[in-house]
DNA sequence: TCGACTATGTACAGACCGGTACACTTTGAG
DNA sequence: CTCAAAGTGTACCGGTCTGTACATAGTCGA
C-alpha cells in the first residue's frame, strides 16, 4: 500500500530519533535503517526538520492513546485516574527501550521558542495539561488548574528522574505525592 | 596567570552550550567565541567531551553553591528551606538566560547510561536527592527518603514545565505542592 | 511496441565536524 | 645575543552533515 510507506518512513524515524538523539541521527542512517533511497526520503519529505515534525506528530499520537487508554483501563473515576496516571508511567519505565520522554528531549535540542520543533512539544504537554486539569475539575478539586498543573509537574518530574537515576523508583514516589495532594484538594473542596 | 585561562575557556564554553546545546555547538565556534586558537584548546582539553564534562563540572559547582546560598538566605529551618528551595527555583526562571536544567539536556543529548555524561549529570543529581532528604529527614518527615524525592521530582518537573510552557508558573505550583506534602509528613509523623 | 511519466538509486556538492601537522612567535637561561 | 623550549595561529585532514543532480528502472495508456 502506498500511503503506509509513508507512515513505515516516520515510524522507524521516530524509533531511532527517540534512540540516538535528534542531532545524532543523520539522514543517512535513516535511510540506510529504513532501506529506502535518499531521493525517496527527500521526496516524503523535503527537509529534516518536516521529518521530525512528523515523527513528533506521532509520538504524541502514540503516546497520549496508549496513555488514556491504559488509564481507562485502571480506573474509571476521574480521581481514580488521575492516581492511575503514575501506575501508566510504571509501566512504560520498566519498557526494555524506555528513554525518557520525545518531547523533553525534542526541546533540549531545540531550545528557541519560536522553534517549530519546540512548538510541537509544548502542544503536546499542553494538550496533557488539559487533560489532567479536567480530571481535575471533574474530581471535585477546590482548584483544579492547579491541581492539574501538579499532576503534570510530577510526571514530568518522574520521568527526568526515572532517566538521570536509571529506576523506576520516581514512579512510585510521584504516585504518593499524587494521591497527598488530590486528598489534600479534594478535602479542601468538602470542607 | 594560568589556570585561570583554562577556567575561562571551561567558563565560555558552559555558556555556550547552555545555550546551543552540546551537538549543536562546534569546537570552531567556542574557538571564535573564546578567542583562542583551537591549538590552544586543544592543548587544555584533549578533546571534545573532556571540555564538556569540564563545563558540566563547573556547572554543578556553580549551581549548588547559588542554590544552598540562596535556600540558606531565605529560611534557616529544615522546613523553612526545603519550602524556600522553590522559591530560588522561580527566582531562577525569571533570569534572561534561563534555558532549563543543564544535566537533564546533557542526559537528553548523551543518552547511553554508562556514558560519563550521563553519569556526571546523574551525580549532580543525587546530590542534590541527599541535600533534600536530609533535610526531610531533619525536619521530622516520616520517611525522608520519599519525601526528598518527592522534592526532587516536583523541582525536576517545574524545571522541565517552565521551560517547554515558557512560564514561571509551574515554580508556584511546585511550591504548593511541596508545602502540602511536608505537613502531610510531619503531620503523619506527629501523629 | 512505443513513448511519456513517475519512482528509485547513485554519486556527489558544499558546508561543517572533531582533531592535527607544522610553521611561527614569544620567552627565558646562559 | 643565542638558542632551545613552550605557546600560538593557520591551514588542513578524513569523515559526516543536509540536500541535490542525474541516470536508470518501472508503469501505464495507446
């Protein structure tokens, strides 16, 4: 089929960018993992920068699927989600090929701000933010951004520190942390 | 006088790769930046990695020694400080130049975990990690450990936030969280 | 079978990478 | 002043980067 070739180009991208690095991975390589010719590359896509943007486009498809549907599966309250999340970012630690998150990396390579690149990336978290600030919200939290805000803060928290300390031990933590301070902005509300 | 030279150069090249990035900064542009021959510097560093772990090592030096200044500037009691160290983190984040967490974007770039990158960046870390559960442990939380993990992953995390939304918000968010989770701990304690 | 058109592979351009050979300038001892 | 040792600047190495020109192979209507 045609169009998957496409689709099979950003996929494998995806897979050694996420490996090797942004900068690290030259267009030879690709083309040269991927078996297609460089001319067939540039023509899918006409500069390396659209190909990262693709594979970024991707990841965060990828990602936030594979994320809401696991949460789905764990829990079915909006709080029990939210403590969900962490046991989601468990297990996506312990994957043999885990290495951190695309898009933190993706804007430490790409640090301007008006960086398309960058762009992409805060897209992506904003995206995730909201998500979290309306389990928030519909948990009852007496403020909801907020806790929301939170949420995102020890995710990412967790997963810088599941790279830098080579555990899975952040997870952990970052789900008590959780679970203190939805009691803690749940009570609030109540009282 | 000569060992300031090599600091100088260590000194440049820090600032430069915090703003470029590691990959993306050229031995041929720290030369022009530095002013010296790439003799020269080749002759204070054999090559290019042993500059950037020069610069890395200055920067945790320098970053610890601002930071515990400034904590121990705005509180003198464990608590008092564990709560302050999110408030040097906004002060941090209003500066012009602020471009995140330097040891995460060395960890993003130089991903193996053996590599002396990585694990120079993963020192600075768990010094930092001691630093925190110390003082949980001296301000009477019931598992230090945790707790000052905990305190790691929300300043990890406002770090990587601030940064990919442009804002020193999540320094706030961060703060509240942290102060929620010490009274649970102490608390719990006392209890 | 032909011929126009598209897809592919190869080989290379021009710039830049980390790193070095070598000629040069400066310095200090005698 | 002489001369060797140390420090410096320049020009360059082979390799790799992104991106392209061009020749070839495959495809489809007539």
């Amino acid at each position: 089929m045609r169009p998957s070739k496409k689709d099979e180009l950003v996929s494998k991208a995806l897979e050694v960018f996420y490996r090797d690095g942004f900068h690290a991975t030259g267009m030879d390589k690709l083309v040269v993992e991927t078996g297609v010719s460089k001319t067939s590359m540039y023509k899918h896509f006409r500069t390396k920068e659209e190909l990262i943007l693709a594979a970024l486009d991707l990841r965060d498809t990828n990602f936030r699927t594979w994320f809401l549907t696991r949460v789905a599966e764990l829990a079915d309250t909006p709080e029990g989600q939210l403590i969900a999340g962490f046991d989601a970012l468990a297990e996506w630690f312990e994957e043999d090929n885990y290495r951190g998150c695309m898009f933190i990396k993706a804007c430490s390579e790409f640090q301007e701000v008006d960086h398309p690149i960058h762009q992409q990336a805060a897209r992506h978290k904003q995206i995730l933010l909201d998500h979290l600030t309306g389990l928030a919200q519909a948990a009852g939290a007496k403020d909801p951004d907020c806790l929301g805000s939170q949420m995102l803060l020890l995710k990412e928290g967790a997963i810088v520190s599941s790279v830098l300390i080579s555990s899975g031990a952040p997870a952990r933590d970052a789900k008590a942390a959780a679970q203190v301070l939805l009691d803690s902005a749940v009570k609030h509300q109540a009282a």
